[in-house]
C-alpha cells in the first residue's frame, strides 16, 4: 500500500513540474510574440510557431 501510495506522489510532483515548465515556456513566448504583432490572431500564430519551432 506505501509503494502504491509513494508512486502516486512521485508521479504527481513529476507531472506538476512538467506543467509548470511547459506553461513557463509558453508564457516567454507570449511575451516575445506581444512585442512583435498587435492583434490576436498574429500573437496566436507566433506562439504556435515558436513552439513548433522549439520541439
């Protein structure tokens, strides 16, 4: 039952820190695509590019 429990946690704390990660990256995109378009649609794309670019 502790083996089943301790995996859980670990795989929580793990998948908590791949989120965080993830939505740290998107965000610097977000910041670097707000300076170079003005409209939603353009910020949208750029993000998209920037993370197709990046895996």
């Amino acid at each position: 039952m502790k083996k089943a429990l301790y995996g859980i946690v670990v795989f929580v704390i793990i998948g908590f820190g791949l989120y965080t990660a993830s939505n740290f990256q998107k965000q610097k995109f977000l910041k670097i695509c707000q300076e170079e378009s003005d409209s939603l649609g353009g910020i949208e794309s750029c993000v998209e590019y920037h993370l197709k670019l990046d895996s």
